[in-house]
C-alpha cells in the first residue's frame, strides 16, 4: 500500500502576466483580475491539493537592467499576493493559501494584524511563504543591504515578534459572557515589549486570539542557515534536491535534525519536494520530446536566452551564441554562484550555444534522467519518495488553466486509486491537513 502525501501547487511566477511569450497560452483572461486564480484554486482544491503557494518578490531589480525584467514579463509586473488571497479563500473551503511576505517589506505589528485577520477570515487556511531576499532593500529605507545571515537573524526576529503578538491573548482572556455583559478581560492579555536589533514596538495585538492554530509558516530556503529557520520555525519546508534516494533522505535528516536541535519533532515538519513535470499521453511522446529537446532550435534558444537575462540580470540576448561567454558581461550584482549554474562544466571556452542548449535539456521519468513522462511514471516517482518517508510534493507551474489541466487531469485519478493523494479534507483548516497523516 503507497503512503498518503500531501500535495502543494507553487505559483511559479506569482501574482503577474504568466503565460506571456507562450503561443499556447494565448486564452482570454485578464490576470489583474481575480477569476483565472479562483479558477484554478477551484481545481486544486477538487483534486486534494493541501495548499497553494504564491510566490513573489517586491521588486523589479536594480534600477539598470530594469528593462531586462519587464520586457518578457519575466521579473514583472507583480502585484501583492497577500491581497489576492481572500479571493482565493472566497472561492474554496478547504484549501490551504500561502503568500509569499518578506520581513524586509513589512513591520511585525502591522502583519501580525493582517495575518491574525486573514486566518480568521479563511477558516485558519493562511499560510506565509517567508523568504528573506535582500535585493529590494532599497524600496523600504536607505539602511544598508543585509547579508545573506543577517537576513535570516531579521527573519527570525520578525517572526518572534509576530508570534508574541498573536499570543497576547491569555487563556480565558476572551470571555463574552452575555449575562456580564464582559467581552474580554485585560488583565489577561501580555503587554509584549520588544527592543530588538530590527524591530521595536509594543504590544497587546488587538486582533483575536485563534481557535484553530497559527497561520502555518512556510520556509523555501535550502542553505545551512535556511535549513536552520526550517528546524526551528516552519511548519513546511519547500524542497529543491535531486529526488534520489540519497539526496531525499540527507534532506529530510538535515532538516528534522534542525528541528530537534529546537525542541521539536521531526513530524512537526512537513517536507515538500519541488518538481515540475511535463506530463505526456504516452512514452513515445515522452521520448520524442525528450529527443528534440538535445537539439533545439534557434527560437528555443532564444526564450532560454530571455529567461537567463532577467534572471541574471544582464542582457545574453544580443551576443553571438557561437562564441565563448564574456564573464565581464555579468555586473557585480550577479551572484558568482548563478553565473556558474549556467556554466556548468562546460568550462568558460565553451560557446553560449552550448550552455543554452543543456539548460533547454531534458530527460525522461521512467529512467530518472528528467521530468518528462506519463502520469503513471510520474506516479511510480511519488510511490518511490514515499517508500523513502517523503510527506509530499510541491508541484510548479503557472495557474494558467491549461497547465493545470495538463498536469492534474490524469495524474489525479492514479494518485487516488494508489491512496497517495487525499480523498477528504480535515476539519479546522490548513494545520489540520497537514497534521491528518
Ligand atoms: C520552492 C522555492 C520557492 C521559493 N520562492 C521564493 C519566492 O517566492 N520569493 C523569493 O524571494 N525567494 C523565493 N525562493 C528563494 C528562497 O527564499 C531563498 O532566497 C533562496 O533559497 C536562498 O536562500 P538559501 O540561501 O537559504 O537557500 C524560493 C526557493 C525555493 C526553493
């Protein structure tokens, strides 16, 4: 018998224009409005899907290569993800819904309070994405940028400072006995004080107390330091590793071993593994696709070479792909690190053409090579995470209906009939789903 996992779509390029620049993608429907993602939360939540989450990031980059980020839509524009979830809460009833909030963007009073709002508004389905990216100080102050640490240090104090708040409320604090005519009592509720190296700002929080657990916390990042916020904070961590049994197994004790080290349980965590299949009606279609996808054409090129340029922040598009990579092409602001994920070992002689073409590379499921396969090959590699403790999978994709469908409309069905997928939701929201098995 497969063992139930818990199921997460990840909205890849969140609240924007996704689809944009794909021919297929070209249906009627206007993402600044609310009615494509209710949509898609609709069908997420009839397949089982224990939450969505959107991602974001608040800015457009740095002000000189602006126009490499809005030009194909691929950095921008975004609109607020938090504020797009009653819409999503309003169309379901059980799903889980997950924005994406970075501390650098916000005071821990003022969420505390909208967070608090939200859970109680949704039926405790809120979940925060907390992520700790620097490069947009510049919108908030004119402090200096944080490191990478720091950064987590911020996160930490924020989220503390949040959680003081939403435990401002006692037991028996609430009281609302109609005879006495008393709705609370506040001698019962804490003061909370905090002076800290970010933040200051006092409590109580005026916001109820809940009835069914916190907002759940969310954390993606995988470095040390990440891992280490997981351990102590998270109610799901997002997984990005290769998914063989090694590297599944090292990333989950890595993670319970955080959690420990906090005074936690491993099961206190739940563990997602990201993926994004492409999946097909046959494995001929599988290996077709597979096969192009070693030798593809100058058009395929050229959207890797868009998505590269808005992602690293420099402009690949108008160099000569049979030529080596000028590495003074990449500014200061370009991470080491990403410059040489797109390098790989093909070594800096190489020509660009060659790095564009192992990033357009895939590989097939059944062999383990890639993600391109049937939803039955798909399902054998969840039945396989899940014989190695997996608790689930993050799908990735935009909310476009046709990816949905593509990706849900067989895979579904043999999840289910496999028990790996829920039949039924939990009473009391998003913390009770993920704490039903
Ligand atoms: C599945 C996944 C989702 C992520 N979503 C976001 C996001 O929405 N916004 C963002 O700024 N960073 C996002 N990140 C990046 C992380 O927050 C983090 O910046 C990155 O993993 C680096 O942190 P680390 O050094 O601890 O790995 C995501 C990462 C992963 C793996």
């Amino acid at each position: 018998m497969s063992r139930p996992q818990h199921f997460g779509w990840f909205l890849a390029r969140g609240f924007g224009p996704q689809g944009w620049g794909y021919p297929s993608l070209d249906w009627d429907y206007d993402w600044t409005r609310p009615e494509v993602y209710q949509e898609a939360a609709r069908t997420l939540e009839q397949a089982g899907f224990d939450l969505v989450i959107i991602e974001d990031s608040p800015s457009l980059g740095s002000p000189e290569t602006l126009d490499l980020r809005v030009r194909h839509a691929f950095g921008g524009p975004k609109h607020d993800p938090l504020l797009l979830a009653p819409y999503l809460f309003q169309a379901t009833r059980h799903l889980g819904v997950v924005p994406t909030v970075n501390p650098a963007a916000s005071l821990p009073y003022t969420s505390a309070r909208q967070f608090a709002t939200l859970q109680h508004l949704s039926g405790h389905r809120l979940g925060l994405n907390v992520v700790t990216d620097t490069g947009s100080a510049r919108h908030f102050s004119d402090a200096p940028q944080l490191g990478h640490d720091e950064a987590y240090d911020r996160a930490e104090e924020w989220l503390e400072g949040i959680r003081q708040l939403w435990r401002s409320w006692d037991e028996g604090a609430l009281v609302r006995d109609r005879e006495t005519e008393v709705y609370a009592d506040g001698g019962r509720m804490r003061p909370v004080r905090h002076r800290g190296t970010h933040y200051s700002f006092d409590g109580p929080l005026n916001a109820l107390p809940f009835t069914d657990g916190e907002p759940a916390i969310v954390s993606p990042g995988g470095s040390g330091r990440g891992l280490g916020f997981a351990g102590a904070n998270s109610d799901v961590q997002l997984a990005l590793a290769p998914l063989h049994e090694a590297s599944v197994r090292d990333y989950r004790a890595r993670v319970h071993d955080a959690a420990v080290a906090n005074g936690r349980r491993p099961e206190d965590i739940a563990i997602l593994f990201a993926i994004q299949p492409v999946l097909v009606a046959s494995a001929e279609e599988a290996d077709r696709i597979v096969a192009a996808s070693a030798r593809p054409d100058e058009a395929a090129l050229r959207q890797i070479a868009r998505k590269q340029s808005s992602d690293l922040e420099t402009d690949l598009t108008a160099l000569d792909l049979d030529r080596p990579l000028d590495l003074s092409a990449f500014g200061g602001h370009v991470s080491r690190g990403s410059i040489q994920r797109l390098i790989g070992d093909r070594g800096e002689e190489a020509p660009l053409r060659a790095h564009l073409t192992a990033l357009a590379r895939t590989g097939r499921i059944a062999d383990r090579t890639g993600f391109v396969g049937t939803a039955e090959e798909f399902a054998d590699l969840i039945d396989e995470l899940g014989e190695w403790g997996n608790d689930g999978v993050l799908l990735w994709g935009d909310f476009h209906p046709v990816t949905l469908h593509r990706t849900l409309d067989e895979l579904v069905p043999i999840l289910r009939r496999r028990g790996i997928l829920r039949r039924e939701y939990a009473e009391g929201g998003l913390q009770a789903n993920l704490r039903a098995f």
